[in-house]
C-alpha cells in the first residue's frame, strides 16, 4: 500500500452517530500528528457545516466528498486512509461498494452494521480478496457488539487466571440502560426486519446461532464445527442464575453471532460446547414478571408491525426517528449502560463480571468504542500482528482495545465479588 495521508477517514461524519464520533476524534485528537484524520461524506455543504460546528482549529480537518454509489470516488477517498470507518447505514442498503473497495485496496476498516446477513454475505464475497490483499475489516464496532465480544474475552481470561479453565456457559444479563434509538437505526432494524418477512430462508438464517461462523481466518480445528444448541430467550421468563426475571434483549440477535464467530475464528478455546445467550433483566416479584412480560409483547408488536408494509411505513412516518434524529445531547450525557456476565466452568466454578458505559449506549458510547477501534487498528495493530480478512473486535483487538476503552471511553470492565 502507498503511504495514505490519513490514519482514519470518516465515511458517513454527517450521519447522527459520525458527528458525535468526528466531535469525539477532535477533542481526543485535535489535529495531532499522533493521529492524522479526516471527514468524508457525500455533501460538501454538510461537510463544512460539521466542521465549523466542531471548534476552533477544527478550520484544518480535511474533507473528502464521495457517494457510497461512485466506486472510482470510494477508490480516491480509501487511497488517502490506513482505516477507513463507515457509518452510512442501512449498511445492507449502502454498504457493499465500499467493503469491496477496502478489500479489494488493503484498506482496513470499520463499521457499525449490526446486520448479521449482510455480514455474512460481506464475508462470503470479499474475505479471499481481503486476505490477498490485507485489509482487515472489522465491522460490528459500537453497543453491538464490543461490549459482548469483549465482555466474554475479558470474562474468559479472568477464568484461565483464577479456574486454569474457561467458562463453558456465559449468561449476559443486561442489568440496566438508558438511551433510545436515531433515524439510522430504526432505518436499519426496520430493513432487516423487511427483508426477513419477504425470505423464509433468511428468517432461517436469522435464526441460527451460528450463521456467522463460516470462512475463517486460520482455524486450529479445520473441519470441527460447533452444533450444540444454544440457548435463546425469546420470551420473558424468570431466570434462577440471576433470581429475577428477564425479557428479550433486541441486540442479542447480533451479539451473539459475533461471540460465536470470535470463538470460531480462535479455534473453539471454550470448548464445542460453550453456550452463551443475553436477556435484560426485569428485577424481582410481581413487578419484575409484569415487566418482563410487558417488553416481551411490546417487542413481539413492533416486529410483527415492522413486518407488516402499512405499519411500517405508519411506524417510519408517525413514530421512529428520521435519518439524521436521535437522542440530545443532554440524553447522551445522562445515559449509560451496566451489563452483567455470569460464566460457569463445567466443574460448577462460578465468576461474574461487569462490564459498563458512561453514555447512552447507541451513539455517546458508541461513538467512543468506534472511535478507539479504530485508532487501535491504525496506530496499534499492525500487518503483521494480524492478517487481513473479516474480524471480530474480540479476536483483532482483545485487551489492546479493552485497555483504550477503559482509559478514554469511559467502559469499565470489572470482575466482581
Ligand atoms: N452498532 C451500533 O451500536 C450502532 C449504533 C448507532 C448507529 N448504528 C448504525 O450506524 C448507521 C448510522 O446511523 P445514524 O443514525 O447515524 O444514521 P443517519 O443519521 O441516518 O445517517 C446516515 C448517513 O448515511 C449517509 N448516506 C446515505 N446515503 C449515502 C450515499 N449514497 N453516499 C454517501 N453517504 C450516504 C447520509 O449522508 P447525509 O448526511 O449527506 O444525508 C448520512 O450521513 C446505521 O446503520 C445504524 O444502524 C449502529
């Protein structure tokens, strides 16, 4: 690769989420020389805008223009970047050009997608070109999933220090949250949603725990796959590990597919019968079940909405976010997040970590995680360290990435008592 005049470039910094993050890079970074970055999107009127919303100094950020749709524009804007990032989303919908663009170039890069098929198509289209070709590409970089892949490789190597072995069971538990959902996300949720009513075979896939765990980087067990049944909590439920009850947790879809690839891509380290699932916990008593049962149903209605072509557009028009909405900045400031990971040796040897944000999980935390992932690919990771193909953040960043976000994204990551 030639010498890019950027560390990162940020393809999407207009969209809700790449403002709070190119905001973040500027009051982390400024415009030092220890990390070279710049704005690009497909609005040059937006693009200077956001500049001058960003502070003084900010006069030096350079823009780049390019369409999601132009492949000779995403050739010039990846030529002037060692990681690119990407939050122009539905990434389904806008993504693939660019993704075939990096691989195709050695270019690194990162996403926010939560969109499990579209990851898989990605893999199975552009893994050979970006193993030749050395980019490493590494999508799934906000709430989901870093806290979960993260939170189990962090569970597991306390597991190794104290038991002298992992967890073969991790339940995680989201204990409590407060944040809400933008345009982009909604946009996203919603196509998924779309997608999977139109395409039995999709819904199929969707529902199956491993469908992430294909074409990997070097496997220790080539040939080995792991088949055991993972648990699912569809419905709510009270859950005796935690003596309370839980209801679905709407990013475990994705969350736990990118556990499982990690522990494909690593060669099954927690043995073929690790499972591992996430739920939200209610609390106790009667409160606890009416709750549980409540966001049960109310989850249940809006995929059931959300599937149907006259609802979705009521819930698009009337209801959710418009692209480019989301919670305020005061909403952001008041957020958070406290995740709770519950691991079992097959001995019956028990360990409880905690893993928690200091802003509203889907865009101040977010934009904090993708932010670090990033800076770690570019100033962290090197070529030879890690090859190039498709990643998850648990099996490039590991503890390089837990050590940043702890030290500048406000996470912690806590074994507990
Ligand atoms: N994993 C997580 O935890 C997490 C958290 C937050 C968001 N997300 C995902 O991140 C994505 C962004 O969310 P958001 O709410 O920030 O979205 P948004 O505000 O709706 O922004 C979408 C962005 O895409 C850009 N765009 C659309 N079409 C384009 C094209 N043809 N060429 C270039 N740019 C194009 C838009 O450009 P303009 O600005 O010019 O309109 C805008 O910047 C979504 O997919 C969302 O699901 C994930």
């Amino acid at each position: 690769m030639s010498n890019p005049s950027q560390d990162i470039i940020v393809f999407g910094a207009t969209s809700f989420v790449g403002q709070i993050l190119c905001q973040y890079l500027f009051d982390e970074f400024k415009l030092s020389s220890s990390l070279r970055w710049a704005m690009a999107g497909r609005s040059l009127d937006k693009l200077e805008q956001l500049r001058r919303s960003l502070g003084s100094g900010a006069e030096n950020v350079s823009l780049v223009v390019a369409n999601s749709a132009d492949e000779a524009e995403l050739r010039l804007m990846v030529a002037q970047a060692r990681v690119v990032i990407s939050t122009v989303g539905p990434y389904a919908l806008y993504g693939e050009l660019l993704i075939k663009v990096c691989a195709e170039t050695g270019t690194d890069y990162c996403d926010l997608t939560g969109e499990a098929q579209w990851i898989r198509l990605m893999i199975e289209r552009y893994e050979v070109s970006a193993r030749l070709s050395g980019a490493r590409i590494v999508n799934c970089c906000g709430f989901d999933s870093i806290p979960s892949d993260l939170g189990v490789f962090f569970l597991q190597q306390e597991s190794l220090r104290r038991f002298g072995v992992p967890c073969t069971q991790i339940n995680m538990r989201v204990r409590s949250m407060r944040g809400a959902i933008s345009g982009g996300t909604a946009a996203s949720l919603l196509n998924v949603i779309k997608e999977a009513s139109e395409n039995l075979q999709l819904r199929k896939e969707l529902a199956n725990p491993y469908s992430l765990c294909l074409s990997a980087q070097p496997v220790m067990n080539p040939g080995i796959k792991a088949t055991v049944r993972q648990p699912n909590i569809s419905s709510a439920q009270f859950d005796n590990k935690f003596k309370a009850w839980v209801a679905p947790f709407i990013m475990s879809g994705i969350n736990t597919r990118i556990v499982h690839r990690s522990h494909f891509l690593n060669g099954y380290p927690y043995g073929l019968i690790f499972k591992y699932d996430e739920a939200v916990l209610t609390g106790r008593g009667w409160r606890g079940a009416l709750l549980a049962f409540g966001t049960s149903i109310g989850l249940g209605v809006f995929v059931l909405a959300s599937a149907l072509k006259p609802l979705r557009i009521i819930l698009q028009r009337f209801v959710l976010p418009k692209p480019g909405e989301g919670p305020t900045q005061i909403a952001q400031a008041r957020g958070f997040f406290d995740l709770r990971f519950l691991g079992s040796t097959l001995s019956g040897e028990n360990l409880q970590i905690k893993v928690t944000g200091d802003r509203d999980p889907g865009y101040g935390s977010t934009a904090k995680m993708l932010g670090q992932a990033a800076a770690c690919l570019a100033l962290e990771i090197s070529p030879e360290m890690k090859a190039g193909g498709f990643w998850t953040p648990a099996t490039i960043f590991g503890d390089s990435l837990i050590q940043r976000l702890k030290a500048k994204a406000g996470l912690r990551f806590e074994l507990l008592p």
